[in-house]
C-alpha cells in the first residue's frame, strides 16, 4: 500500500458453478471466510497506521496537514492511505512560500546527481529514482523537451496539418520513458556494472535508437 500509494485489492473468490458439488462450496465458503477476514484485518491496520503517523508528526505538521480540504474526511474515515497521500504532496509540491522554479531545479538536480553506490542494491536505486521522477511530476515538471520528438512520431500516415496531440502525447512519454531508462542505465554502479553499460551502448550505436525504452 505504502510503496505504491494504493489500496491492496483483495480478489474475492468466484461464486462456485455447481452449489450442489458439497466440496466445492465448502471450499468456497473457507475462501470467502478468509476473504472477509484479511479484508478486516486490514482495515483495522489501516487504522491504526492513521493513529502512528499523525501521533508521531510534531505540532507544525500537524497544523499544516489540518489545512488541507481533504484532511477532515481523512480523519473521519482514519484513512492513512490519504495521510500518507497528503504528507506526500505536502513535502513535494511547491507552496506559496516556496519558488516553483526553485523546487523543480532542486529535483532536476537531485535527478542527475544520482548515482548507485557500491553499497546499493538494484532495488534501492531503482526506488530513488522513481521518487525522484514522481517528485518532478508532481511539481508539473518534465525530464524531457520536444528535442528529437519527430523520431518518436510516426514516419507515415500522419495528418496533413501535422500529427495529432494524442501522438505527440504517446511519443513523449516514449521519450521520456527512453530517457529515464538510460539515465539509470549510464548512473549505475561502474564497478559492478560498468561492462554491461559499455557492452550496452557498444552493441546500440546512437543511429539505431535502441537503446533501453522503458524503467
């Protein structure tokens, strides 16, 4: 939930085909108890995750949490989700006290100063640039121009007047999606993996465009 900021979706068990099969309603009435169950375990966690954050903010944070529009219903409901949700944007997005510009080449610059450590795993480095890119989102930002856009659009068929916006939308998050992919590639860790990234852009010279699309 924390990770992705979203609710775990819990499958609830297909109704049985044959009611009159005793094995397979039983079955399905273990399953749906256990449904039930884990969906009331976690809301009940939910909760008290709502409790440990707001008891473990200071004074000042709370205040500013409290000024939000949605904060109210959030604390009607215990929603942490939402909390967590607010904090977020909270810490991330450029306020009135806060120079927008400022805010975006603060993120840009923590974006191209990262660099995997030889103490980070995969997984590390992966998670801090996805936080990165969200941070650069959420403040409007884009890691990405429209430089070398036309080799993202389609070669054929496109309108007489020029491409559509939907194209021109598909083809720079192609872009962006290529960029981002290749800076995690070209800032990982040298040591461990310095072959793989000179093998990576040796066999992918720039006039094939094949380099890493996605991250």
């Amino acid at each position: 939930m924390i990770e992705n900021l979203t609710d775990y979706n819990f499958v609830q068990p297909w109704n049985p085909d044959d009611e009159n099969d005793l094995f397979k309603m039983e079955s399905w009435k273990k399953h749906f108890n256990q449904y039930w169950k884990r969906g009331g375990i976690y809301s009940d966690n939910k909760m008290k995750l709502y409790s440990l954050i707001w008891g473990q903010s200071t004074k000042a944070a709370q205040s500013k949490l409290e000024t939000h529009q949605e904060y109210q219903q959030c604390k009607n409901d215990y929603d942490s989700l939402k909390l967590i949700k607010i904090i977020w944007e909270f810490i991330f997005k450029s306020d009135d006290r806060q120079y927008r510009y400022k805010a975006e080449d603060q993120a840009k610059r923590a974006y191209y100063n990262l660099r995997q450590t030889p103490e980070m795993s995969c997984q590390e480095y992966f998670e801090q640039v996805r936080n990165i890119v969200d941070v650069i989102k959420s403040l409007g930002g884009t890691l990405c121009d429209d430089m070398h856009l036309k080799e993202e659009l389609p070669d054929r068929d496109h309108p007489r007047n020029g491409w559509t916006e939907q194209q021109k939308k598909d083809a720079r998050a192609r872009k962006e999606n290529r960029t981002i992919a290749y800076g995690i590639l070209v800032r990982a860790d040298c040591n461990r993996y310095g072959k793989l990234i000179e093998e990576v852009e040796n066999d992918f010279p720039p006039k094939l465009q094949q380099m890493p699309i996605t991250y």
